[in-house]
C-alpha cells in the first residue's frame, strides 16, 4: 500500500499487532471497582495490562471526584433530559479523556488535583457525551456501547436535546475556570463540530487524500485529547512550552485512537465493540481503512463506494474480506508511528511525578491495543 510521509519515525516502541480484550474495570468506568496490583511484580513481569491497571488507580481517587460532579450536573427541571444523560452515563466508556487529564496535572504537580481540574475535567467528559448523542442521531445509529443508543431509545429530538443540555452543563463549570480554559474549551468545541461537517461522505472518483483524512480526525476527536492534556498541565502551573508539548501529545496520542477506532469498524468482535461492523463501509466514511483500500485496490473500492445504498450485509461481508487485506497492517503501522510521535513529545517533558509519564505511556499503548 502507497503510503503519505506519515511513517516516517523510526522507533517502534510500541507494538499494534496484539488485540487483547480490554481489562474489564476500566470499560465499567466505575474506577472505584479497580483491585490494587502488587507493587512487588518484579520489573520485567510488568505486562501492559498491569500498566494499565496501575495507570487508573493511580488516579481512582481523582476519577471518582470527576463522576460525581458529572453526576451532580445532571439534575434537571425536565425528568427527560436527566434520564437520557444518566442513560449514557450508566453505559460506561473508557473515560480516557478525564485520565489524561488527571495524568497531565500529575505530571507538573504533586498535588490533589484541585477542584477546578475536577470540574475541567468533567465538562470535558459531558462535551463528550454530547458528541456521542449528536453523532449518533447524524449516523442513525441504533446501538452504542452494546445498548441501544439514546437516539435509538428516546428519539431523535429528545436526545439532541439532550446533547445540548450537556453542553450547556458543560460550559456552566468551565465558566468559572480561567480564560485559558474557557478559550481552549470553546475552541476544541467548535473544531469538533467543524470535523463533523467537513468529514463528508467518499465520492468515489474523487476520494479525499490522507492530509484531509487526518485533517478531520485531528479536529473531531483529537479536539477533545488535546483539550485534557493541555488543561491538565496548564492547571499545575506548566510553563507555556510545557502546556504546549502536552497539546501536540493530546494531538498525536487523539490521532491515533481515532485511527484504531476506523480499524475496529472492520476487525473487531461486534459483541466487543457494542456497535456494528462495517459501519464505515456502508455510511462511506473517509476512515483511514476506506481511503487505504482505495489506494490498494481502486477497483474493488471504486465499485463498492459507487452503489447508490450499501445493505448492512453487504458491508458486513467487505469488512471481513478486509480483514485479511494488506489494508490491516498498514493502518495499523500508521496508528502506530502517530503513537510514536505523542511519546516524543511526552519525553520532552520534565516531570516532577515520572510515574504520571509512565501512566500516560501505559494508556497510550491500550490506545493502540484495544479491542473497542
Ligand atoms: C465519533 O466518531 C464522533 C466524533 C468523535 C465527533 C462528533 C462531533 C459532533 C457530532 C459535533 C457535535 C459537537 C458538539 C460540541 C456537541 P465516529 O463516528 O468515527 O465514531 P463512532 O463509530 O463511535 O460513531
Ligand atoms: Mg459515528
């Protein structure tokens, strides 16, 4: 498969062959439930899901302060708008954004996070929230998280609002926080709503370039990474050098998920993921996978892209015939080489907490290892 300069790292540290089924606690997101590893595992043990593992107690104390404020949020005049919110809530998710948040302050300060990462870091998880409710009315999804999705559940007004209230929510406890915040807080909103509307569908006789590809990827998930990185270390009174690293890290790392994400549309066990595979095949999403298939076999790709609708057996069979396609690997080795280049940036950083850089790595790789 041709490729764009993108692989141009010559480190590999981090391996993307392995898929290994994500360690249960983490997807529950109830970082409470975390069991405490030995500290005595001798060094060389040390497997990534130990890593992992060590990376979320380190910050159980701080992650359950942020689910209670989000929690605390969701209370409303309109019984609708906080059952739809705790619908979404209850479902899980990684909560991977308020880690690296959490994670980035530790990296500049020993520190208790204080109360206004705390609420940094839950606005930034309700922003989430409301991508998902919004994105899922765009794509028509009926199932999110192995459920089905709000849309799917409470229709599609109820659940757009729904978005919306989180947003407001959301906005409400940055509000007090310093501009720095508020800025980047109302910036990565806007980049987010600009990479949805810019992703567009594949015209198949002009497809978009890998540039564009990873142009809308930065904006409509790596925003978000981003955001919590910086406004980690900007809260632990990093130098603006230092907020900055953190950034293009949130970039990089945000990048990289994304791309793992386009791969698990075709790979992944749909029972694992929650939603249906493929699914970037039938909605001709410009995914990293659609745009290297087009690359590798025009043809096929051309043909299948041009049919007016795309059944979700149809897209089911490609995605397995995928699969076994160079297609796999060369993704993977892009995600990979973009993960390479979040950890450069990470090791210029002076920490005052190694353990917090190493906790960063260890989530960077699940980024890259995960099964959903
Ligand atoms: C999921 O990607 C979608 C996003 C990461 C961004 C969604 C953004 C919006 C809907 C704009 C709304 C903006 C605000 C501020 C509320 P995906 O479709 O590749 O992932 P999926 O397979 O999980 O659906
Ligand atoms: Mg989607």
């Amino acid at each position: 498969v041709a490729r764009s300069g993108e692989r141009n790292v010559s480190k590999r540290v981090i391996s993307a062959k392995k898929c290994r089924p994500i360690n249960k606690s983490l997807n529950s997101g109830r970082m409470s439930q975390v069991q405490p590893v030995s500290p005595y595992v001798p060094a060389h043990q040390i497997t990534a899901d130990v890593r992992l593992q060590r990376a979320f107690e380190f910050v159980t104390d701080g992650l359950r302060r942020i689910e209670l404020r989000i929690a605390e949020c969701l209370h409303s005049d309109a019984p609708a708008l906080s059952e739809i919110s705790n619908y979404l809530l209850q479902l899980g998710g990684k909560r991977i954004r308020p880690v690296i948040c959490l994670l980035s302050h530790s990296l500049f300060s020993n520190d208790e996070p204080p109360s206004e990462l705390v609420d940094a870091a839950a606005g930034i998880e309700m922003i989430h929230m409301a991508t998902l409710l919004h994105d899922d009315i765009i794509d028509r999804s009926p199932i999110r998280r192995r459920k089905p999705s709000a849309y799917a559940k409470y229709g599609l007004d109820q659940s757009l609002l729904t978005g919306d209230f989180l947003l407001v929510r959301a906005f409400g406890l940055c509000a007090h926080l310093d501009l720095f915040v508020v800025e980047a807080t109302e910036a990565a909103c806007v980049e987010l709503t600009e990479g949805e509307v810019l992703e567009g569908i594949i015209d198949p006789h002009a497809p978009p370039k890998i540039s564009e590809y990873l142009r809308v990827i930065e904006k409509k998930t790596a925003s978000l990474f981003a955001l919590s990185a910086c406004v980690g270390a900007h809260l632990a009174g990093a130098s603006p050098e230092d907020v900055k690293r953190l950034r293009q890290f949130g970039v990089d790392s945000g990048v990289a998920f994304q791309m793992i994400d386009d791969i698990l549309d075709i790979t992944a066990d749909e029972d694992l993921l929650g939603k249906q595979s493929g699914t970037d095949l039938r909605q001709k999403t410009p995914s990293l996978v659609n745009l290297l298939w087009i690359e590798e076999d025009p043809q096929s790709a051309i043909k299948f892209f041009t049919s007016e609708a795309i059944s979700v057996e149809q897209a089911k069979q490609q995605a397995f015939e995928l699969r076994s396609s160079p297609v796999v690997p060369a993704a993977r080795q892009i995600a990979s080489d973009r993960a390479q280049v979040a950890l450069d940036h990470l090791s210029r950083i002076q920490a005052v907490e190694p353990a917090a850089k190493n906790h960063l790595e260890a989530i960077l790789q699940f980024t890259l290892e995960r099964c959903l």
